[in-house]
C-alpha cells in the first residue's frame, strides 16, 4: 500500500523558534513510563493546571507556571499542549511545541492527537510527515487518532493509506488500530471490507466487536447486525448497553419489531432496561414500529428519563399522527421541571401544526422567547410552518422577513405556507426570489412549488415546472416525480399523468395513490382498479389513502360491488382500521348508487360515532334521489355537529325546494339569516394567454361580459333544440323564464361561454370551479359540447367531468351534484408534504 505521506515536510507553522532543534534521545524506560516527579505534583500551580476547564482559565494560570519557572519542565510543556489541543487552540500548541528545545517523543504524539481533533485531515496528515521527518517512531495511537479522522471525513483514499501504514509498521495484528481500520471502512460504506478485517483480527474484545455490528447497523442492514450480535454472544462476549443501543435505532429504520421485542427481552434479562440511553432507544424503536403501545409502558417504566427521552416520546407521538398526546406529553415535561431544548420547542409545534391549534402555537412561541431559544434556524422554520398551518400567514411571512439567516428550509417553509393557504402567485414569486438569493432549490422546494401549481389546474404551467425539474437534475427524484404526477392529474392531463408514472425508477406507496386517486378522480374507475391490482403484485405495500382513493373510484364511477369488497378487503387482507374519511366514502359509494336504506343502515352499524363527512354524504344522497324524510334526519344530526356550516344548509333548502317544499325552504333560509350562515359564492377560473380570468354566478364584471351573456341566449336556444330541458325545480317565486335566466348565469357557463368566444375551433375548454356542479349545468354542459364540437373539462371540488360529443365521463349514476362547499369525502394524497 502507498506510504507516500512518510517523507513529507513539515507544514509551515507560525512562529518557529528552531525548526531545526532536535531532542536529547531519552532511554525507553523513562518515555513510556512518563516519570513525574512527586514535587511537581504537590506544587499549587500543577494542581491549578489540572483543574482548568476552559481556555480563559488556562490563559489565567500561565503567567504564573511561566513565573514560578515549571515552564520548561517535560510534563508541564505535554500538559499545556494537551489543555490547548483540548480546548481547541492547535494554533497556540503549536507555539508551545515549538518553543520546546528538547522534543520528546511524547510531545510529537500529543501535537498529533491534537491535530485530529482540531483540524483537518491533511494538516494532521502534514503533521505525520513531520513526526516522520523527525524520526519519531510512530506508536499505535498515531493511526487510531489518523483512522478515526478519515473515517469522520469519509476519505476512503486516505484512509486506505493509513492502513497502508498501519501495516507497515508492524501494527496489522494490534487490537487497537485494527479496530480502527473496521471503523473507517464502515464508516466510508464499505461493510464487507469491515468484515474481512474483522475477521482477520486474531482476537477481539467487546469494543471491535461493537464496531462491526454499528458498521452494518449505520449502513441499514439491520438484520445483518443482528446476526453479528448472535455470534459475538456465540463467542463469549456479552452485548452490553452500547450493543443495544447500536442495534435498536437500526431496528426501527427497517421497522423490525419482532426482532426489537427480542432486542427488548435481552435489555430486561441482562439488566440494562433501567439504563436511559437503552430506554431511549427502545422508545425509538417502538414509535418507529407504530406500537406507540410498547412505546408508552417503556418510558412509564423508565426510572431515570433525560430531555432526549420527553423528546423522543414527543416526537414518536407526532410521528404516529397522535398530535394531541404529543402536546400533553410536552406539557408534563414542563410541569416535571425538564428543561426544554430547541428539539422539544419543535416537536411541540409541529403538534400544535398538526392539530391546526393557534392559541397553543401561541403559547409555546412566548415560551421560546422566554427560555431565549428562538435565534435557532430551525426552530424558527417550525415557527414559520405552525403559523403557515394555522392560517395565520400573515404571522409567518412577518417572521420570515425579521429573520436574517434563512437556509433553504427556511424559504422552503415558506414557499409550502403560501402554497397550502392558497397564495399561489405570492409562493411562485418567493421562489423566484429565492433563486435570486442564489439559494439553490431542492427537490421539497420543487415539491412544494408544484404543490402550488396543482391547485391552478393549468397544464402549461405543469409542464414548465417539470422542465425546470429536468434542469436541475431533479426529475428522477421520487417525491418531484409524484408531485408532478399529481399535477397533471389535477391539470386533466390523465395520460400524461400515466406515461410520467410508467416512466419512473422508483415508485413509492404515495405514487401509486396518487395515480389511482388522479384515475378516480376523472371518472376511470376501471383503470384505477386496474392499476391497483398491478400494485398489489409488486413490493409496494397498499395503505389507508390507497383504500380511499379505490373506494372513492368506485363511487365515482358506480363500481358498488367492487367499492363494497375493497372495504372488506382492506380490513380483512391488510388488517388496516378504517378512518372517518373510509366511512364517508362508502356512503357515498352507496348513496350515489340510490342504495339509501343500505347507506343508512351502515351508518348505524359503523363501530363509531358517524362524523361530518359521512353524514355530509348521507344528506347528498337524500338530496339527489329526493329522499326528504330520510335528509331530515341526517340534517338534524349533522347540524348537532356543525351547526354553522352553510353548505349543508344549502343542501337542506336545494333538497326542499326539489320536493316543492317552500315553506321549509324558507325556514332553512330564515335560520341562515339568524345565524347569518353565508352560502359561499360559486366561482369558475379559466386561463386564456397566461392571464386567467374569475367569474361568479350572475355576475356582469367581467370587459367581455355583454358578449358573453348574449352567447349564453344564443347559445341556450341551440342546446334547447338538441334536447336539453332546464331543471329549474330548485327556484321559488319568480317567472319560468327568469328561473332559466338564474340557471344560465352560473359561474361555470359564464366561463364556458367565455372560452368558446376566445378560442379557436377545436381547443379544448378547462374549467375550475370551487364547488361542485349543480345537475342543470352537468346537463346543459353535455348539450353544449355536442352543438360546439368542443371538449370541455370541468374541475369541481371533488372530480373532473370531460364532457365531448353529448355525454361526460361519468355515468348515469353520478348525476345530481349538489352545490355545497364541503362534505363527502376529504382526503389528502400526500401525507409527505407535511414531512418535508
């Protein structure tokens, strides 16, 4: 092996008295035994020196070793040198060393130490050249304190070269420095050259056999490691606490519990449950496992608890979506005297994100200023995503301007705050700025720019987005690549959405959801079936958003039985509960399918208490088959539960007027007016050139809006001539030709009429709109792609209808949507932009 570091000169050191001054040789005996002379002991100053614990201290005892004249004695030039190269100054041990007109060797190998510590590689490497040039003999420590350093600067070359050395001075088959060498390979990612020379050593104690086993442990292969500890107990040597601590945190990345709880039976019987740092690191494990179970009977047990274990139980609580627990878990690590760390400030606010709580977002951001923990980056990253999540955006940007240091975290938080309030053209201008900042996007920026354009709808700036991620070498990253995949789906682009997800190297759980849920959502239910049976052919395991995304695609597309087996399915082949949201999805499911009795009937039998979306997708089915007696029921009980939310009220009086109920309409309307409930306003965006344009129902804003009205009678006469009848039912009181009049000014027509008069023959329509498509439109929009010739893709709140040549790509059985601005089934795709 190259040795090429032996005959290096030395490196130019400041303030060199006599380079050139060599030591008086010294007889063996004497430097290994480093006799020290009983007087200098009992001398105050010696005992002053022992005692100093910092640089400033040092500083203060100098002068009077210097005084008193023990400067030039041996023991106290090496001890200087060690406190300096402790208290990391290797710049003024040097000056000591060379002031030094005898060097022993002891001084070299303390230098050398001290430049491993504190500095880097190559000028300890230097240093070594300089022993060398010296004619120091090197002593085994010289290369464990060189090993260690290419291991922690993960230079392999180098490192293989200290080997080199290490071998050729005779210390191949030292304990110590061949444990050493196990450490560096493992450390630079070459476990299998580890092993060899581990398996080469002729005898190992518990230290090298602790270092193989974190070896495979760090490099995830975690069963390898458990492996590892078999045999060591096979060879006599008992894992202690560092053993257990090595293992279990690789237990927890490859979520191996029946192995953890083995790990755990071990701890117990050999007695090092009680130990904190093993207690920790069980508690980790567990959480990482999702047995927050284990978890919580661990730190109960635990005698003695540290801030890293309150962290590690915050944490592990919010990790498993148990936000509230971690929130009183920070509490009672308050109450029980704990002082808080920045990691606890940030645990305690991502709960209190999570759980979308201001005021306790509040109070653990005055307890930050009080404990004077807020000039942490990080903390204020999470400070910034608290307010974000809380709604409270305007609390974040201020932040976000008054910080001085900002990482890419920091601008990444932001960028996903303005994004998830909606701020779309404020999150896009931020990343602008920050490119301009010279902060170098990385793939959660990109996500959560993506993220923002999603909720445009618009392909063409999907497509921009995804060149921007080619260009920066990101488009083969498995979170952009599902993002955009995403998008397209949301843009309408289904097919694109599909040829991006074919194309990709890697695949996680939240790409498959998310082109089943994109499939769903426009109407291919088949397809979406079809793609999750090809999911569950392969390695990637279906979870809870899987399920929802499946039934969901049943309920658009009137797949009932097949909704009705994916439900079985999910709790009896894959042992997953189901969620408030799979509940609400199944009524929907059956409630499209006019199944109301068997709608209702599993609302009784559901093993908890029905919540707002199910009971808010009851009611949308008594309101599409006209089911007054039974929608008033399911009214009364939703309205226990939400008595302030207008859309459902919406609901009750469209469900009433249908049923010609006006009395009843009117008492809803009166009770609206009470509680002054507002029915949120419908609006429709569309893009035309780069600007889009935003219409309401009825509104006369808009610079083309007398063309466009006169379109819409012009347009509403050849529609009625193919076929269509305005469905009018829902309005009271007027005469029949103002109720139609009331029905063709809805948002989405206007915007409809505004992209046929502004686009050429052929070009596709894409419509937004905040809420779902009342039937009239569903219907008069079917009729006006077949007298136009013209495709037209309307998103509403919950899917997309591509309507071409008279019909939509949803059956028969979705008709009948009703106008509400919540309710049904809330589900969210990607939990990883909350991760990330």
């Amino acid at each position: 092996m190259s040795t090429q570091f032996i005959t290096l000169r030395p490196p130019p050191i400041p303030n060199i008295t006599n380079p050139n001054t060599r030591k008086i040789p010294t007889p063996a005996p004497l430097y290994q035994k480093i006799f020290i002379p009983s007087h200098v002991y009992r001398h105050p100053s010696a005992v002053l020196l022992e005692l100093c614990t910092s640089l400033k201290e040092l500083h203060q005892i100098l002068p009077l070793v210097i005084k008193i004249g023990f400067y030039d004695e041996h023991f106290f030039q090496t001890k200087l040198i060690s406190l300096f190269c402790k208290f990391s100054s290797i710049t003024e041990a040097a000056r000591v060393f060379e002031t030094v007109e005898h060097k022993l060797d002891v001084l070299y190998h303390t230098m050398l130490k001290g430049y491993t510590k504190n500095s880097a590689l190559r000028d300890a490497l230097k240093f070594y050249g300089r022993m060398r040039y010296d004619e120091v003999s090197p002593v085994v420590y010289d290369f464990t304190y060189l090993l260690q350093l290419c291991g922690d600067s993960l230079d392999l070359r180098r490192g293989r070269e200290v080997h080199g050395m290490v071998i050729t001075n005779g210390f191949q088959s030292n304990l110590f420095a061949m444990t050493a060498v196990v450490n560096l390979y493992a450390k630079c990612r070459q476990v299998e050259d580890a092993y060899k020379m581990f398996e080469r050593m002729p005898q190992r104690d518990l230290v090298s056999w602790n270092t193989v086993v974190a070896g495979f442990a760090q490099n995830g292969l975690a069963r390898r490691a458990v492996q590892l500890v078999l045999q060591m107990q096979e060879a006599g040597q008992k894992p202690d606490s560092i053993t257990l601590v090595t293992v279990l945190p690789a237990l927890a990345d490859v979520k191996a519990l029946k192995i953890g709880k083995s790990v755990h039976g071990y701890a117990f019987r050999a007695g090092f449950e009680s130990m904190v740092n093993v207690g920790t690191a069980m508690l980790d494990m567990y959480f990482k496992c999702g047995s927050v179970k284990n978890a919580r009977l661990v730190f109960k047990g635990m005698s003695g608890r540290n801030v890293v274990s309150w962290n590690t139980m915050i944490n592990g609580y919010e990790q498993n979506g148990e936000s509230e627990e971690a929130f009183s878990t920070f509490l009672k690590m308050l109450d029980e005297g704990v002082e808080p760390t920045n990691v606890s400030m940030m645990g305690a606010l991502h709960a209190c994100a999570n759980l979308g709580d201001l005021e306790r977002g509040r109070f653990v951001h005055r307890l930050l200023e009080e404990k004077k923990l807020g000039s942490d980056v990080s903390v204020m990253n999470s400070l910034i995503s608290m307010y974000s999540k809380c709604k409270r955006i305007d609390i974040a940007a201020s932040l976000f301007g008054n910080l001085k240091q900002k990482t890419v975290v920091t601008w990444n938080a932001m960028i996903l705050g303005y994004a998830q309030n909606g701020y779309i053209n404020e999150a896009l201008n931020l990343f602008c700025e920050m490119q301009s900042h010279d902060i170098k996007p990385d793939s959660f920026t990109l996500v959560s720019v993506i993220t923002a354009l999603a909720d445009l709808s618009v392909t063409r700036q999907a497509k921009w987005i995804h060149g921007l991620a080619i260009r920066a070498l990101m488009d083969k990253n498995v979170f952009v690549c599902t993002a955009l995949v995403d998008t397209y789906a949301k843009c309408g682009a289904i097919q694109t959405a599909r040829n991006l997800f074919d194309t990709m190297e890697e695949r996680h759980v939240i790409t498959w959801n998310a082109m089943i849920d994109g499939y769903g959502t426009h109407g291919h239910g088949k397809e979406a079936l079809d793609l999750f049976d090809e999911m569950q052919k392969g390695s990637v395991k279906p979870n809870e958003i899987t399920f929802l995304s499946v039934i969901a695609a049943c309920s658009h597309s009137g797949l009932v039985e097949e909704g009705l087996y994916y439900f079985e399915s999910m709790k009896e082949n894959y042992g997953l509960k189901p969620a408030m949201d799979h509940y609400g999805a199944m009524v929907d499911l059956l409630g499209r399918a006019g199944r109301l009795d068997d709608a209702w009937e599993f609302i009784q039998d559901m093993p908890v208490k029905p919540g707002i979306t199910v009971l808010g997708a009851m009611l949308g089915a008594c309101k599409i088959h006209k089911n007054v007696e039974l929608g008033e029921k399911v009214a009364d009980e939703l309205f226990e539960l939400d008595p302030d939310e207008g859309g459902y009220h919406v609901l009750l009086s469209n469900m009433y007027a249908s049923a010609s109920m006006w009395e009843k309409v009117a008492k809803v309307r009166t009770a609206m007016e009470k509680k002054r409930i507002q029915k949120t306003p419908g609006c429709s965006l569309v893009e035309l050139r780069n600007e889009v344009h935003t219409f309401y129902s009825g509104s006369t804003n808009h610079p083309q809006s007398k063309r466009i009205y006169a379109y819409l009678d012009t347009l509403g006469d050849e529609i009625k001539a193919a076929g269509y009848v305005p469905d009018t039912d829902s309005i009271h009181d007027v005469e029949e030709d103002v109720k139609e009049q009331l029905v063709s000014s809805h948002s989405e027509r206007l915007a409809i009429a505004f992209g046929l008069l502004n686009t050429s023959r052929g070009t596709t329509i894409q419509i937004r709109k905040n809420l779902r498509v009342c039937g009239d439109c569903h219907e008069a929009t079917k009729y006006i792609s077949l007298v136009t010739g013209r495709e037209i893709i309307v998103r509403d709140l919950r899917r997309f209808h591509h309507f071409k040549n008279g019909s939509c790509s949803y059956v028969d059985i979705n008709r009948g949507y009703a106008d509400l601005s919540s309710g049904g089934t809330q589900r969210s795709v990607f939990f990883f932009l909350s991760l990330i």
